[in-house]
C-alpha cells in the first residue's frame, strides 16, 4: 500500500500515542519497604509512596551527578538520591534538601528533576509521560464487596503490549496452547459476536469446556471478554457457582517489549478460592508466555491486510481498529489549538 493510502498508524505514531496513555509501572504491594524501577517507552522511572501511601513517579536519573534514584529510600514526601543525599519531590520534581548544603535557600533553582502524574487503580500505580488521556481505566462490573483480589506475579516479553493484549482474549488458541491445562476444548470457534465501541470492545461467549476445564474452572457458561485499548483486558467467567476474572494491565517498555501485570477476582460463592484461582492462572499464563515470546513481528500489525485471518479472528481484528482509534484520539490536536 501506498504511504499516502494509509489509512492505520506508523510506529513511530504509536509511540507518540503512547506516551498519553496510562500504563502500570508497579504494584503497590512491592513499594512497601521502598522505590520500585520501570522503563516506560525507554524512559526509566523511580516509583514510590510518600509518606501518607499515594503513589509518586519520578525520572529514575538524579541531575547531580547521574544516580538511579529508585536505590534511594522515601523521606516524607520525597525521594532521597542513594549518592549525595539530595532530596527530591514527588508531585512536582523540586529540590527540596541539600544536605551538603548550610543554606537551603541556595538550593539551585535548576534542580529539578520530570515528575510524572500518578494514579492508584487495581492495586497498581498508573503513570503516563504527557497530558494523559482521561483515567486509568474501570470496569463497573467489577467494583463492590462481593470481590476479592489477588495479584500474579508480573513478567516481561519481548513483543509489544498489543501482542500479549491479543493473547489474552484469543479463544482459536485453548485447545493448543492450553491442551495439558483445560483438556480438550473444542478447536472450532462459532462466530464471535463483538460489540466494538471506539476504543472499547465486549465479546460474550457461551463456554463448552474440555474435560480438564472443571478443575480449574468449575462448571463455566459464559465468558465475557472487555479491552479497553490499547493495554487494559479482563475475562469475567460466569459458572454454575459464582463469578471469576482476570485483569490485565500492560506497558510499553520500548517499541518491542512489554511488562505485564495481572490480577485475579472472586465472589464469595465462587467453587475455588482465592489462592487457587490465582494459582491456576500463573499455569495459563506459563503456556502462553513462551508461544507469545516468538511472535514476530514483535509489534502488532495494524495493517488489517498484514496477516491471514479468518471469521475466529473477529475480536483480534476489532482489537487492532480500536487500538487504531486510540492512537487518533492521541494524537489530535486540542480542540481550538
Ligand atoms: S547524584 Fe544524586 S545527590 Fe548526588
Ligand atoms: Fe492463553
């Protein structure tokens, strides 16, 4: 296709898109004894709770003499370089203690270092380098009592957010990837029914589990599938007993890696507990994670002639045109500006 003809994003528009889009950059279980680091969009990142618990995202590169500020400790409401001592805010990057110093007030008004908006959802702390597009994204179905989280453990791949975000709610790969977990499930896939709505896709799918399913499921009916685009996915299983979901949050390391953060939930009169349900999704996520690692390109084709689909591919290709809806409204210019 003609450059001028097309009609999806380049990577390079991707990337700028990116940097507006809220993405997780740690779990606010592995700050409490000090700050975490994340590389976001090659950017790396200090990560840590003030004082009073709220989440603060600073650049990781203290401008004295070059530290990783993330090795340094919590004071009050800043970040204390682990070489000199100096003192950093979270909300705003200002200097606000040179020990060397007799004088604060000869604090050097360039000291200064990017402080980044922060947000806590889902246990997660939220970041995004520019102007971030509205909030870190909600599910209602998923909010109230009858829930209870736990968290998995994160991982990393070397293919962009969008590649893994496809896995999860592909459903043509259960009965090959997840054969020695679910049992056979059925290869064929019925037409999936897909509501896309701008950046915001829901597919219900009735379930006919293999007979390996039960175990780690229970008796399962319905899936219901939610992205919001680009990097936000939940499966909400409803079975005979109660209800169950993952959460799925993603970041854009570079153009070509990705860090995953995942969540399980259950209501009260769900067969499986917490522990469990937590336990069987590290197992889905251990046989999907070297499959998805091979995918190559590493980053997802927006180009919906890139690759051979078929009818069960429907969600994959709905997937892309709201991630490609995303990046437009990323990249449009304020109103009036
Ligand atoms: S390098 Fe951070 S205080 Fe000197
Ligand atoms: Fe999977």
């Amino acid at each position: 296709m003609d450059e001028q003809d097309r009609s999806y994003p380049n990577s390079e528009e991707v990337a700028r898109a990116l940097r507006r889009c809220w993405q997780p950059v740690a779990r606010m279980e592995d700050l409490a004894d000090g700050p975490g680091r994340a590389i976001l969009l090659g950017e790396p990142l200090a990560v840590f709770l003030t004082a009073d618990g709220s989440p603060a995202v600073v650049s990781d590169r203290c401008p004295h003499r070059g530290a990783s500020l993330s090795m340094g400790a919590v004071v009050g409401d800043s970040i204390q370089c682990p070489y000199h001592g100096w003192e950093w805010e979270g909300s705003q990057g200002a200097c606000t203690r040179i020990p060397s110093l007799v004088d604060q007030d000869q604090i050097p008004s360039a000291a200064r270092i990017d402080a980044y908006p922060a947000r806590e959802r889902w246990g997660l702390v939220w970041t995004a380098l520019e102007d971030p597009l509205g909030e870190p994204p909600s599910l209602a179905c998923f909010e109230g009592e009858k829930w209870s989280w736990g968290h998995g453990t994160p991982f990393e791949l070397p293919v962009d957010l969008g590649v893994m975000i496809e896995n999860f709610r592909d459903v043509a790969h259960f009965a090959f990837v997840h054969r020695a977990s679910l049992g056979a499930t059925p290869e064929l896939v019925e037409p999936l029914g897909v509501e896309l709505d701008g950046t915001a896709l829901t597919m219900r799918r009735e379930m006919r589990p293999g007979e390996g399913a039960e175990e780690i499921w229970d008796s399962i009916e319905e899936i219901i599938y939610r992205v919001l685009a680009p990097n936000f996915t939940s499966g909400h299983l409803l079975t005979s007993s109660g209800e169950r979901c993952v959460i799925h949050a993603a970041r854009a390391i570079s153009e070509t890696e990705s860090a995953h953060y995942w969540l399980a939930g259950v209501t009260d009169d769900y067969e499986f507990n917490l522990e469990e349900t937590v336990a069987s999704e590290e197992r889905l996520y251990a046989e999907d994670r070297p499959i998805v690692s091979t995918v190559r390109p590493p980053q997802l084709p927006l180009d919906p002639n890139a690759a051979v689909n078929t009818l069960a591919d429907r969600f994959t290709l709905s997937y892309r045109r709201a991630f490609c809806e995303f990046v437009t409204g990323a990249l449009k210019p304020p109103a009036g500006g």
